[in-house]
C-alpha cells in the first residue's frame, strides 16, 4: 500500500510541474519520499537519507526566490496528499541540523 502511495505522489508531482527549474519528481520527490516512515508516524527517527535529502532542498532553496517557491509547492501537494504528523514535521531541521525557509506544514504558503 504505501508504495502505491508514494507512486501515486510521483506521478502526481511530476504530471503536476510546469516548466519549472526545480522538478518535483526529480528534485523533490526523491528527498522528501526518504523521510515519510518518520512524517507518517512510522519511525521515531528520521533516516540519514531523510536529513541529507532535507540538508540538500535547503541548499537548494537558498539559490532563488523562483526555486523556493517551487520546493514549497512541491512540498504543498506532499502535505494535501499524505496525513503527515505535523507535530514531527516541526522537528526535523533540529533533528536533521538543517535551516530552511520552507516548513513541512499544513496549509504551507508559497507566495
């Protein structure tokens, strides 16, 4: 079952993307995908590919407003797709020592 969800989110990124630089079934979708067993309430820790996926989309996010909001909107239709545990959602840049503009977050705002 959860491999067909994440499928589903693949595809759903990736149909979803205009022309954007940053893609969400290349870009994103890979390093958010490493850390739903921890925002789905599966583990208790997020994995080290989690932290270093969510360390290189901060990395990414920094480079341009444009890219920003593309990793957000990505991150949105990942947060309206999956019923994340928000409340460990809040603490993976501590647990994973990263520094983002962009939260994992209902409702996220991209503007």
């Amino acid at each position: 079952m959860a491999k067909i969800l994440l499928t589903l989110f693949a595809l759903a990124l990736i149909l979803g993307q205009t022309n954007a630089v940053i893609q969400c079934g290349t870009d994103v979708a890979p390093k958010l995908i490493s850390c739903f067993t921890f925002l789905l309430g599966r583990a208790t820790s997020p994995s080290q590919d989690c932290c270093v996926g969510l360390q290189g989309l901060a990395k990414t996010g920094i480079t341009s407003q444009s890219d920003r909001k593309d990793i957000c909107m990505c991150i949105r239709t990942a947060t309206q797709t999956f019923a994340f545990d928000y409340t460990k959602a809040v603490k993976l840049p501590q647990l994973c020592n990263y520094t983002s503009a962009i939260s994992i977050e209902p409702n996220l705002d991209c503007s």
